[in-house]
C-alpha cells in the first residue's frame, strides 16, 4: 500500500498520512461547519496557522476573509488599535479612523496568535468581545456587533497559565471550546518522506530550479532526524538544499552538517525496523509517482534495478504493492 494523497482543504494543503494527524484533521471538519471557538496549541513550527486555515476553508465562512493577528508580536496599546479599530485623534498618531481586524474578518475568521502572550488588560477586552459580539473602537464611545469565528493558537501551556495567575480562566473557558492538538514532527516522522517531496516542490517552483529528487541516502537522513523546529525546520533544511544543489537531485551533501552528525549515532533496533518500514515507504511512494515504472523508480532511488527486484521480492513489499 503506498502513501496516501496529501489531504487538500482549497489552496490549504496538509499533508500527512499519520493515523493521529489523520483524526485530528477529521475533528477539523467535523467542528468547521459550527462556530465554536477554537484553541490550536502545539510547538512552534508544527503548522498551527495551517491548521486554522483548514477549519476556515472547511466551514460556511470560507468564502469570507482569514485574517491572522500575533498577539505576541505588538504592544498592548497598538494590538488593541489593530483588534478593535481607532477613532482618528484617539492617541498621538491617529489623523484618521481605522477599522480593526474584528470588523475586517467580519463573517470569516480571526486567528489571534500566541494569545498566551497577552496582557491581563488585553484579555479583559477580549473576553468582553467574545460575550457581548461587539467591538467598541478605541476612542470611540459607540459599540460595532460583529460576526467573526475566533480561533486562538499557542505554542504555550494555557492551563498552566491559568493555574499561574498569567491567564484568565474565564477567557480560557471562553476560548477552549474544542482544542486541537498538533503533535510535534518527531511523534510523526513517518510523515517526513511526504513533507520531503512536498516542500521540493514548493522550493524548486519559487526558486525555477528544477531539483525533482531526493537520494536514498539524504531521505535515510532526513527520516531519523528528531527536528526540534518541526516542519517549518524540515522546510528550511528543503529549501537549503534545492539552492545548494547542482544538478537535478537533493543529495546528502547538500544537508546541514547537524543533520549528518544525527543520522551517524547509533540508534536501537527498534528505530532500524521503523527506518526499515520507512524505506518501504518511500519506495512505494516513488513508484506510484513514476506510475510503477522501475526503471524510472532505480534511478530515483539511487539504485539498480536488480536491487530495486530484489526489494520487491520481499514479502513486505509485496503486499504493499498488491
């Protein structure tokens, strides 16, 4: 049985044939065609906005705007300016009135980012948001109702917060509707095959230089990788290795030296038999692309043909491709 199809939502592409990854995505369909809100929460780099998105694009707002604001990247003063809106002499700086992202994704969705970043006062306005449905502008005596499904992402512990003192419980119980859990890269590298030859894809159209793929060797590596930075890591290590590549094919010279220094420890027999189901993997997944050329799939792989019969032969390989 070879990988399955990357799971498409629009332009928003998730791609995983992980059995956790693969619920959490049913529990994102199942919850987009209501508007609860929403808590994503995961390590930094494991795709929360992505995921946010896809709960937008399977729900009735998809044809209204996404809009994502990082809670943790602007002061308290100007976040609640680009939340709520201004009124023009409302502080220093305002010759004019502004819309906020509240009224600007009115009908969509707002991701609020890093909302464990915000300040006790910013909460307090929140919250007050989320009860009434409304918007008061800053320096503005009159109210706007709006309609916006509110997601929340965090890379933090918002229960620990809250037990902490540094985050509301009532915002927390207001927020955490539902949450989605993204599991890190290392609980799914199974997925790094298909991670792999996706962002080549993504790197080599951006950059015209047609790099189409991966050897044995560099995708041995790539698989035993533990990936501290998750997917947005295993992009950057993709997208270096198209820019330094000099023919057609990601080789393992083409790797940050981390990654090399990783995959030459020793590792237990039981991460050589996942490493053994992985090759399987991406055997069978060269195969279906090369629609079971292989000839096509040998030299992809790096290897000749009678090793790549030899492969087959096995009795894995054999029900997998039945």
């Amino acid at each position: 049985m070879t990988p399955p199809a990357p799971t498409l939502s629009n332009n928003v592409h998730i791609v995983t044939q992980d059995p956790i990854m693969l619920q959490l995505l049913a529990t994102a369909e199942r919850i987009a065609k209501t508007s609860i809100t929403v808590v994503v929460t995961g390590q930094s780099g494991t795709g929360k906005e992505l995921l946010a998105r896809y709960v937008h694009h399977h729900s009735e707002r998809r044809k209204s705007p996404f809009i994502a604001v990082n809670c943790g990247a602007l002061h308290e003063d100007l976040l609640a300016s680009e939340l709520f809106g201004h009124e023009k002499g409302a502080f220093t700086g305002a010759n004019k009135a502004k819309q906020g992202l509240f009224q600007s994704a009115n009908g969509g969705t707002l991701l609020l980012d890093e909302v464990g970043e915000m300040s006790e006062q910013m909460q307090i306005k929140l919250l007050r948001v989320i009860q009434e449905r409304e918007v008061q502008p800053v320096g503005s005596t009159k109210t706007i109702p709006i309609d916006v499904r509110i997601i929340a992402a965090t890379h933090r512990d918002l229960q620990a917060q809250v037990k902490a003192k540094q985050f509301r419980q009532d915002l927390y119980y207001r927020l955490n509707v539902i949450e989605l859990n993204l599991p890190p890269l290392n609980q799914r590298l199974g997925d790094a095959p298909l991670l792999a030859q996706y962002f080549l894809k993504q790197h080599t159209q951006q950059m015209q230089h047609t790099v189409d793929l991966i050897t044995p060797k560099a995708m041995s590596a790539l698989t035993r990788y533990q990936y501290p930075g998750n997917i947005r890591e295993l992009s950057n290590i993709i997208e270096r290795g198209v820019a330094l590549s000099t023919s057609n094919t990601l080789t393992e010279h083409t790797l940050p030296d981390h990654i090399h220094q990783h995959s030459a420890g020793k590792q237990p027999s039981a991460q050589l038999q996942t490493l053994a189901e992985r090759e399987q993997e991406y055997i069978g997944f060269v195969l279906e692309k090369c629609n079971n050329n292989k000839k096509k799939a040998a030299e992809i792989l790096g290897i000749d043909r009678v090793s790549l019969w030899r492969k087959l032969k096995t009795d894995n390989y054999l029900t997998r491709i039945k």
